[in-house]
C-alpha cells in the first residue's frame, strides 16, 4: 500500500512514544500513532500525516467488525477503523478496505 506525498503534521508538540497515551498500530516499517482523528509517524524529526493515498479492497474478509467484535477501534477522520491482522480495516461500500 503506498501512503499520501510526505504531508508534514505542522505545529505538532506533542511527542508520541510508548507511554504516551495515543493507540499505536505498526505500519509496514514504522508505527503510527492515532491522534485527533488521524494518524501520525515519526520522520526525520517531525511528525508527518500517514493516510493511504488509494483506495485498497481487504478481499474475502467475513469477519464483520462492529463495536463489539473484540478488535481495537480507532476514530479516522468520519468513521471508525478496526485494527486487525496487523493493519486497519474500515467499512467501505459492502466491503472492508485495507488502511
């Protein structure tokens, strides 16, 4: 899955670790952080946006998530991901989508 251009999260004081409170997900190389709705990764000594730049089908998925399926739920912008299988998943037109 390839990610938006290198989107810079301007004015971000605040520094994600381990402890520090936000839900982390890995991503291929790295780990995103989930902050205010969407997701942040460390790069360079800034913190950039990391939101998928193309729309990717999660195919013969039948798992249904929903509030109580057991797997972590994130707040992404105007719907709720679903971290699962080591990525995150979100409902798109009768079908899920890799994010």
């Amino acid at each position: 899955m390839t990610t938006a251009a290198h989107q810079q999260h301007s004015g971000h004081g605040h520094v994600h670790g381990p402890d520090c409170g936000h839900p982390q997900i890995p991503h291929n190389d790295h780990v995103d952080y989930a902050h205010d709705g969407h997701l942040h990764r460390a790069h360079d000594g800034h913190w950039d946006e990391c939101e998928p730049a193309e729309h990717i089908e999660h195919p013969d998925h039948a798992h249904q998530h929903g509030p109580a399926c057991g797997h972590q739920q994130l707040q992404h912008g105007d719907h709720v991901d679903y971290v699962h299988l080591g990525h995150r998943h979100a409902a798109h037109e009768g079908h899920w989508d890799d994010h």
